[in-house]
C-alpha cells in the first residue's frame, strides 16, 4: 500500500497568534495535508493544526513593517496565518514546500520534493532565488564594498548601479530597464536591503517600491555581514568590534539558561573574524543580541549524557561550548545532522578567527 509521507519539513518558526498579536516561537511540523504547531519539539498534542486544502501563499508578506522573512498562508476558512523564519534562505525553503504540498493536494498526488520531469521554464520567468545565490557568489558575483557616506563607512554594501552593471554583463537582462524591474523583484522579496539615507527614504516614500540605477543609492545582501560606523540620526548606529565578521552559519537552537536551566528558543547567528556567536529572542528580530558568545580557543563538543537529564528537560542532540574563559554553554539542536553541522562550523570558525 503506498503510504503517504506523514511529514515533510518541521522546525522552529516564530508563529502570530491568531487571537492575540503575540509572536512565539513553535515547533512547526508540516505533512501533506496540513500544519501542525507545537509548544516544543517533544509534546505530543499539538496546539493547533492548519488545513492546506484550499489554502495560498503570500511570501515576502510586509503586513508587519520591519519584521522580516514572514510569508503569510490563508486557508479557505478566510484566515490569515503569519510565520517568520529566522533567515531567507530557511523562509523560501518553508514556503516552497508548503506550495508545493498545496499543489499536490488539490491535484491528488503524492508529495514529492523533487520533480521528475525537467522543468520548462518561460524567456521571461526568472527564479530570484537562483539568481540571488549567483549574485552573492565570492568569486563571480556582485563585490560587496566598503562605502563611505555622509561621514559614515558601509561595510559589505554595493550601489544600485552596480547591481544592474552586474546583471548587464552577466545576460541576465537585456537593457537596463529590465534590470531595474529585475533588481527591484529581489529588493521586494527581501533579498536586497536598504542601506543608507537615499535608498531608505525611496523604500519608505515610495508606495511601489524600486531599486534605484544610482551610484549613491546603497544596498546591501540579506544575512550579509553588513554593518555602518559613524554617527546617524535614523537606525543604523554603531556597531562592536564583534559584529563585523562575515555570517557563517544562522538558525535556531535552544539554549538553557545560565541561572534557571530552562531551556528557550533562540536565534544563532554565527560570525567569523572576529569569530562570535550572537544570540537574539527570535520574536523580536535582530536590533538587540541577548548575549555574545566569544569563540577564539573555545572547545565545542557533542554531550551524550547529562545527569539529572529530566529535571532539566533535556531532549537529546546536545552540544557544549567550552569559552577560553571557562564558560559554558549548553545548546541543543533538533537533529543530529544539525548538532554535527553546528559543531562543524563552530570548530571552524574557533581555530581560524580572532
């Protein structure tokens, strides 16, 4: 009997109430025929379940002014669910997999994660994630800068112009009014930010938004390792020594507490030279770390046990970072494919930062 799959893709997503305009961070488990979201990974009643039948994606979804990477799915029942990922490339996963679990449903297929068929594609339709990747490419994409403005410095930024030159020289447009349309496709979809007076006052004045052909209009990748220096007057402030490194690995994990050993979601966002991990309440974006985790020397390692693992609700898939001042930490990731991948990177980026 061929059985459809019972899941297809779950994970830690920060999830609106549909009552209340609280955002929490759920255990999100998707199947072929619906979401289901749990309070943590290990309950066994969900809090809630989604049925996709007759439902629609909406991604990026700005009903939520700076809050990003949220895409919005509404049920035939007329009912607006908002989630937000932690970065876009885990936002684009979710929402790919959710259309296509909405495709297959209303056609009465099984699911399945890959086509086997090749896919034809029109002249015109563009897939913004593939040419995203192309772009932030170290080698053949667009070089990210650092500019200076209006007494202030722009690190890992490029100019509007530059985006539509790359775009030229590449054939991936035909004139540079097709490379605008194309640019301002990725400005809206949340891969191109705003970085810097002009290109912000265009993003918040203009109600059809369009990236600007400017040599002093600045822009800057999503989950870069984009940040200003100087003095301003608007959000952008000055940044720690600590902040600058290049984005390495990002996602949540759950962190037990220092004081109380409960555990809690969090935001990881792991950075190189200088090597640190920072920590945020995935509900509330990225304006403010919780705390900071200096790797240089650190010692990370997987924990296969733990005593008194119930009276701290330990779930398995443990891992301990060890600081060159004593500190530890305890994390735990969801599998153990993403336990070794953290571990990984973590080790990689504590023998090679300062």
């Amino acid at each position: 009997m061929d059985m459809e799959p019972k899941k297809i893709r779950e994970g830690y997503l920060v999830k609106k109430g549909t009552m209340f305009n609280s955002w929490k961070a759920m255990w999100i488990v998707l199947s072929d025929d619906g979401i289901e979201f749990y309070k943590k990974k290990t309950d066994n009643n969900s809090k809630g379940m989604i049925p996709l039948k007759g439902g629609s994606i909406s991604s990026p979804c700005q009903d939520f002014g700076k809050r990003m990477f949220v895409f919005k799915l509404s049920t035939g029942k007329q009912q607006d669910h908002f989630f937000q990922a932690a970065f876009l490339e885990e936002r684009d996963a979710w929402v790919k997999d959710i259309k296509r679990a909405i495709t297959c449903l209303e056609a009465g297929r099984k699911f399945a994660r890959k086509s086997t068929r090749k896919s034809i594609r029109l002249p015109e339709t563009v897939d913004l994630g593939t040419l995203y990747l192309s772009m932030k490419d170290q080698d053949s994409g667009v070089k990210e800068l650092k500019l200076e403005k209006d007494k202030r410095v722009f690190n890992h930024c490029f100019t509007g112009n530059t985006v539509i030159d790359w775009l030229m020289a590449n054939s991936k447009i035909r004139n540079r009014q097709e490379g605008l349309m194309l640019a301002t496709a990725l400005l809206n979809e949340g891969y191109l930010q705003p970085a810097g007076d002009i290109s912000k006052n265009a993003v918040e004045s203009v109600s059809d938004v369009t990236l600007l052909d400017q040599h002093d209009a600045l822009y800057y990748f999503a989950d870069s390792g984009f940040y200003c220096e100087g003095y301003s007057s608007d959000e952008d402030v000055v940044l720690k020594e600590e902040f600058r490194g290049a984005v390495v690995k990002q996602g949540c994990l759950l962190k037990q507490g220092h004081r109380r050993k409960n555990w809690k979601v969090r935001k990881f966002i792991l950075r190189d030279d200088p090597a640190y991990m920072h920590y945020y309440d995935p509900t509330k974006g990225e304006n403010d770390a919780l705390g900071a985790i200096h790797l240089r020397a650190s010692v990370v390692s997987a924990v296969e046990h733990v005593p008194d693992a119930k009276k701290y609700d330990i779930e398995g898939n443990l891992f301990e970072i060890i600081t060159s001042d004593e500190t530890h930490y305890f994390l735990q990731a969801a599998t153990s494919n993403e336990r070794k991948e953290w571990i990984q990177a973590i080790q990689t980026v504590a023998k090679t930062g300062k």
